[in-house]
C-alpha cells in the first residue's frame, strides 16, 4: 500500500482531466467506451473490477486507483454515454422536478442497461471470472453502481458505492432478497458531503439492511463530495478479503 501522502495526491487527480500523454489508451469496442488494464496473473479467469466515474468526469479518473489494487484483478474505467458542455460525460441528467438529488428516469434505465451490457462484454472479451465481478463508482457512478448491482445481482459478487444514494425510481426494481443474499456491498460517505448528502447515503445503507442485507457502511467525519486516502485503503481492505 502507497503512503497516505501519494493517495491524497491521487485525490486531486479525480477532479481533473489528467495530464496530455499520461491517459490510457480508451478502447472503442465495446457498448461503452473504456480504458483498462489486464492482471498481472498467468491463471485464467482473473476477477473484475469495473469503474464508473462521476458527473463531468471520464474513464480516465478512478482508473486511477488501478495502482493501489491487487494485481491479480483485471480494472475496467468505463465512460458514461451523455457528453456535458464543456468538458467530460454523465450517467444521467439529473430531475430538476424533485427536490432530493436524483436523475431522469429514462436517462438511468438507458444507463443501467448499458452497464449490464458492458459488464457482460468484458467478461466475456477478458475472460474474466464471472464470480468475481465488482461494480464501483463514485457520486453518479455510486447510483449507477446501485442500478446495475442491485437488478441484476448475478452478475456481480459485489458493488462499491462511493458517496451515492439509492433513487426513489430503482427501488420497486431491485431484486428479491434470496437473490441478492450473496451480494457483497461496501458504501462509503463522508458527513460533510454537500452535493449528496450523508444523510440519503445513509437511508440507503439503512434500506438495503431492511431487505436483509449487510452492508460495510463507513462514514468519514468532516469528509465532503470526494475521496480520501481513508476511503481507498478501506475500499482495497473489503475488495481483498470479499474476492477471497
């Protein structure tokens, strides 16, 4: 594990477009566009993990965090299909006509259903174990994580949602609590976040625990909208020992 030093630097890189000559190279192949990069592994069947960036960002970003994951795991960025003006992509565009943060309807089923699709296509592309797929994203990402890994728990061992909330919309959709059963489900929120608050993060966890399910909720006292070096090495800690 870096220093925390490295991974407060690393922070700063996910609200920013990073540097000319240093992006990956994004792959067009696929239901979305992407960057990745292949385990380090010689066995078959490496486990998964796709990243979905957040609002005005790019694939380019939490790609990022591929260094401080364990090397036997093939990382997957995905870019969100909506472009914004001026610069970078969305999930969804968000519902101006309810007052708590949430996203069109129709723009979150479009987006739901090409994450299902991508997440298939890469396995299947990698050769990935499709026991060990995980879904994680942050702010639109997080809700996208939940969209995806919460209707279609099949597909995924795991979703990790980084300071998101659960749309009032998504929740007739999710799937039955034996079906869910084995999903594995890490939420991280800080308690001064004020583009999503701590509070709808915490009515998620909170919902998800009234189907049954346990998820690992950890807050972080005085963290806002973003992601810390404490969240990273948390994040790393549940995705070793759930892919076990």
């Amino acid at each position: 594990m870096k220093s925390s030093v490295s991974l407060l630097l690393l922070v700063l890189v996910f609200f920013a477009q990073c540097a000319t000559g240093q992006n990956a190279i994004v792959e067009n192949d696929l239901s979305l566009k992407y960057v990745m990069q292949p385990t380090s592994s010689k066995t078959d069947k490496s486990p998964l993990v796709i990243l979905l960036h957040g609002y005005g960002g790019d694939e380019q970003n939490l790609f990022q965090l591929r260094r401080y994951f364990p090397e036997n795991f093939i990382i997957v960025a995905a870019r969100a299909p909506q472009s914004v003006p001026g610069a970078g992509y969305r999930w969804f565009e968000r519902d101006n006509s309810i007052r708590k943060y949430t996203g069109r309807k129709e723009d979150l089923e479009r987006s739901r259903k090409l994450v299902l699709k991508f997440t298939s296509e890469v396995v299947k592309k990698y050769h990935a174990d499709p026991t060990r797929v995980y879904v994680m994203g942050f702010s639109q990402g997080a809700i996208m994580s939940y969209e995806a890994g919460l209707t279609a728990p099949k597909l995924y061992r795991g979703i990790g949602v980084l300071s998101g909330l659960l749309p009032q919309s998504l929740k007739p959709m999710i799937a039955k609590p034996d079906a869910l059963s084995q999903l594995r489900i890490f939420v991280a929120h800080g308690t001064a976040d004020g583009v999503l608050s701590f509070e709808d993060g915490k009515a998620a966890v909170d919902h998800l625990i009234s189907l049954g399910l346990k998820p690992a909720f950890h807050s972080y006292k005085d963290m806002g909208h973003n992601i810390s070096a404490d969240v990273v090495t948390d994040l790393v800690k549940w995705l070793q020992t759930s892919s076990k």
